[in-house]
C-alpha cells in the first residue's frame, strides 16, 4: 500500500488482506452478528478513545467489522460489545454517539473498570493499530522480513527527525 507521503507499507504477505469496507452508510450491511445501532455507538467509541483526526472513518469501521467477527465466533464477545453499547447509551439522555466528545471521555471513564469496556478498548488498539493504512497514514514501513529486513532497506532513513547535535 502506497500513501500520500510516497512511501510504501508492508504487512506479512502470509497475513490476510484488510478487510473491504464501503465508504457510505452501506458499511453496516457487511455486519453479520452486530446490530447496526451498537456497531455506530462502537464505531464513536473507537473514535473516542484512539481519536486521530487523519485518519479517515474507514479505518475505524474496520475495526467494528472486526469487532463483529469477534462477536460471530464468540458469545461472550458479543454480550459484552452489546452491554458495553448499552451502558453508553444509557448513560445520558442522547445516545452515546451524539454526545460531544467530552460528554463521550466522561461517559468512557465511568466504565473503565468494567469488564465490556476492557473488551472494547484492547480490542480496538489491536484492530486500530494493525491495519496497514493507519501504519501508511503514520509512516510505519511495517514488515519487512519478506523484502530481506531493515538493514539492506535503509533503516536509518528517517527524515522526519532533526540530525542529532555533533559530538554524540
């Protein structure tokens, strides 16, 4: 995958692809387990505890596909996101993905301790963070074992730091 910035990000090629997903309000048809008012309450969540305003909206509903796999395969996973979901919403008068985003971290820090929220919140820095376009939005080269590692492949080319001072 090739960025903006030119430069090209690799994941394992043993790995599966990303998973497609549509740009429209569309995306909730590929959902096959999640209701489509708990994937938007997870999408506001996942945007709220990780928000990176570069970062475009498909990134983050991703991560709810995934989330929605997790849930097809384990049903305590799926009880959990819905709970989480419900608890959100139920914590104000608006519904959890409506609040300003103060109102959201609020609602977020009452339920740090929960178990649904421990659920929601590692899951989404695993999705989140190993998806190859947020690595290319970041500049993250990723793997590069199968390209003969770091060494032949200019691992100390990073141009977006200053050149350290002389004598070190």
């Amino acid at each position: 995958m090739i960025g903006m910035n030119g430069m090209k990000a690799h994941k394992d090629p043993k790995l599966p692809p990303p998973i497609e997903v549509a740009e429209g309000p569309e995306w909730v048809e590929a959902l096959t387990l999640l209701d489509c008012d708990v994937a938007h309450t997870l999408l506001a969540a996942a945007r709220t505890l990780y928000p990176h305003d570069g970062l475009p909206e498909r990134v983050y509903r991703r991560v709810i596909l995934h989330f929605d796999r997790m849930a097809a395969h384990a049903p305590a996973a799926a009880q959990s996101f819905a709970e989480f979901a419900d608890r959100v919403d139920a914590a104000m008068p608006l519904p959890f993905r409506e609040l300003s985003e103060s109102y959201r971290v609020a609602v977020l820090k009452g339920l740090e301790a929960s178990t649904a929220f421990r659920l929601v919140q590692r899951s989404t820095v695993r999705f989140l963070y190993d998806d190859v376009e947020v690595w290319q939005a970041f500049g993250y080269e990723g793997a590069s074992v199968h390209l003969g590692g770091y060494a032949t492949r200019g691992f100390n080319d990073l141009d977006w730091l200053p050149d350290p001072p002389a004598g070190i």
